[in-house]
C-alpha cells in the first residue's frame, strides 16, 4: 500500500470469507479477497473511516473518527449507512485468558 493511500485501521470478516478494510487518511473502504487480490473499493464521504461493522443481516455501518482530527469535515464522526453485496458473520464472545 503506498503512503497515499491511508492506513489500515478497523477492519471485519464478511460471511463469504473476504477481509473490509476501512483506511484512515483515505476517504475508503476496501474488500479483499481471501488470497489477498483487491475486489471492491468504497469511496466515503469522510476522510478518516476507522471501522466497518457488516451485520448478518443489515447493510454495513461505517464509522469515521473524529478525535485528533486536525480539520474535520461535516461527516468526521459520522456513523454512514452504505448497501453492501454481502452479509456479515455471527458475533461471538470470547472468554479465554490472556
């Protein structure tokens, strides 16, 4: 990934395998295959998403940062809605020790 292109920040699973990647600086969200070739990129209206959220059965939720955001725009901390080609995975909990 070139440097203009953000960094990889909140990422999730989608229920056929594939990696969402929301890329801070960048304005984008990207879908990865599962052997790493590029699918799907997602321009955004806020510059810094920093999660995607891919519910089982709604479409996916992005979330865009606000904090140390030295000029944000009107969608900075924005939760945006976006209609997505697939749906996410079960959440699951985890009680392991660390």
């Amino acid at each position: 990934m070139r440097d203009d292109e953000g960094s990889p920040d909140g990422m999730t699973v989608d229920a056929e395998g594939c990696l969402w990647v929301a890329l801070w600086g960048a304005g984008a969200v990207r879908r990865y295959h599962p052997d790493g070739h590029l699918l799907h990129t997602l321009t955004v209206t806020a510059p810094h998403p920093t999660s995607v959220c891919l519910p089982p059965t709604q479409s996916p939720v992005r979330h865009h940062g606000r904090h140390g955001v030295k000029n944000p725009t009107a969608y900075s901390g924005a939760v945006l809605d976006f209609p997505a080609p697939v749906r996410g995975t079960a959440g699951s909990s985890w009680r392991g020790r660390l």
